[in-house]
C-alpha cells in the first residue's frame, strides 16, 4: 500500500521528532559530577552520576556542578603583622562541593567568592599576630583560617578541607636584619657553650688538683708512718744490740765494749768525711792510732771495774796478772 508522498515526510518527521525528544530526555551524568535539573527555570531536582531522565521541553540540565575536592590558588598579597612588618603571603584552598543546589544557586561565582573570602581572612589573621609568632606558628595560621572560611562557606553547601600558607616573603631589608639577628643569636649561643666548657674543665682540673693533693698528702702520712715504724724498728734493734753489748760489758767481755766503741769511731769519722759543708778533711788515722785509741778503751773499761782486772766468764780459765807496782 502506497502513501502519499505528503504523508510519507510527516511520518518520517514524527519519527525524527520522537527520537529527538526521547534524546533530549536522556541524560548520561559522568562520575563526581551532579547535574541540575531546573522546570521552567526554576531548581526542581539533582541527578546524580549514571543515566537520567527529564521530561524534554519542560525541564532542562541548569548547572553541572564538581563534586569532588578541587584546589584554589590564592593570589600573593601583601599584609602586614601587628608590629607593622609587611609581609607577602601565598595560600592555597581545598574545598569540596556538598550540596550542589546550594553552591549553584546561593552563590554565583564560586571560585571568586571563595578566593576573596579567604584574602580578607588572610589579612586579618596576620593583623592579629606579631612577626615572629607568624613566621613561627604556621600551623596555628592555617587553622584559624580554616576555621574561619569552613563557617563562611557552609551556606554555600561547601566544605573547606584544607587552607595552607605556602610561602611568608619579607622585605629584603628585614630579611637583611632577622639574618644579622640569627647570626648574633647563634654567635651568643656558641660563646655561652664555649664558657660553659671552659668552666667545666676549669672544675675537672680543680678536681684532679684536689685528688693528687688527697693523694700526695696520704702519701706522705703514708711514708710518714713507715719511716716512723722503722726508726722505732731502728730503735729497737738498736737498744737490743746496746743491751747484749751492755749485759757482755758486765760479764767482762772488753771485746764487745772496743768494738761499740770502735764501730762509733768509723761512723763518726764517715760523717766528718762526707760533711756537705767541708771540702779538704784531714784525719790522722792509722792502723797503729786505731788500735792505740782501742787499747785506750780497753784500759778505760778495766779502770771502771776497779782493780784492772775484768770479771771472768763461767768456763773459763783464770788468767794470772801480775799485780801493779
């Protein structure tokens, strides 16, 4: 059966129709995306990721929204701290879209706003801190201001993960003069170390001092006490050999008396002799004057026991003496 030719092309632009319609009505959302759909203009709903449907004519896709986490590079600004020193910070944002309506329709430049927002906190975080507690307190920085900008950006249905500082630059002149302060402060560190090293060996050296004084001083009441031991020792040996040559004296041996006397004599001659304070001696000593001093003290001792003529020892015979005239 032959159509017309009229209605043949509208049958082929129904068609045609159809399928542009159905067309429009698919919607393929790519993942970390959401899409909204707006009717006559107006938000009505979300889609997310994977294949959706609208009603073609009626509703349309209004905004195609980044859900996952995105990064914005805050342009370097000059701010300056409480103790007026002016400083050039650069920061970096991280924020992650929540509610897609929300970041469409309650702000209309999300980047921007967030951008500006966090400039101005910027400022006024540095404004509050002196120059050394910002350039030492980095952390406590990012954190203030994250603070700041998460309640800023929550009505926008937007979660601010991370703010960072990434670089404080100072004026040269100022960089100039906290580099001379380094360099005094290290330079007063290395003179208190080198003082307190010099004390410490001053007190090991009085320490050693002390110790071979302890030492040096036992060792002389050591020495002491030996010497004393052996002049007593002396001593003793030195009554004991006196004893027996008195007790022979008493028993009549003259021999023992000239030989005490003898052994005195050459002592007290040695010392005579070796005098530090005398250079020529001159000592008539004979073999003949010894024994002529020793018959001395053989007639000395018989003068002592009386009649000339010394006791004599049990065991022995008698000796006869003729008696003096």
């Amino acid at each position: 059966m032959n159509l017309p030719f009229g209605l043949s092309v509208f049958a082929v632009g129904a068609a045609a129709l159809v399928i542009l319609t159905l067309a429009a009505g698919v919607k393929i959302v790519p993942q970390g995306y959401v899409y909204t759909v707006e009717r006559f203009g107006r938000y009505a709903r979300s889609l997310g990721a994977g294949l959706a449907l609208i009603v073609p004519f009626v509703e349309r896709v209004g905004r195609r929204v980044n859900v996952m986490e995105q990064v914005i590079d805050v342009p370097s600004q000059q701010a300056f701290t409480r103790d007026n020193a002016g400083v050039t910070i650069d920061a970096v944002v991280f924020y992650q879209v929540l509610d897609a309506a929300r970041a469409s329709y309650e702000v209309s430049n999300l980047d921007l706003a967030a951008t500006t927002l966090t400039m101005t906190n910027i400022r006024t975080v540095v404004g509050g801190m002196d120059l050394d507690q910002l350039l030492a307190h980095r952390d406590e920085i990012n954190e203030r201001l994250l603070r700041v900008m998460d309640a800023a950006a929550s009505p926008w249905g937007v979660k601010i993960n991370r703010i960072e500082i990434k670089d404080i630059l100072l004026p040269p002149d100022l960089a100039g003069a906290m580099a001379r302060q380094m360099k005094a402060e290290r330079e007063k560190r290395a003179s208190i170390l080198e003082a307190e090293g010099q004390r410490a060996a001053e007190i090991l050296r009085a320490e050693g001092r002390k110790q071979s004084a302890i030492l040096e001083s036992e060792g002389r009441k050591e020495a002491a006490f030996r010497d004393a031991e052996a002049r007593e020792r002396s001593a003793e040996a030195e009554a004991q050999a006196t004893g027996l040559v008195s007790r022979a004296i008493a028993e009549g041996d003259i021999a023992a008396a000239n030989f005490l006397v003898a052994e005195k004599y050459v002592d007290a001659v040695r010392a005579l002799a070796t005098a530090p304070n005398q250079r020529v001696v001159v000592v008539p000593i004979e073999a003949a004057a010894l024994a002529g001093t020793l018959g001395g003290i053989g007639e000395l001792t018989r003068s002592v026991f009386g009649d000339g003529t010394p006791p004599r020892r049990a065991g022995t015979p008698p000796n006869v003496t003729p008696p003096r005239a």
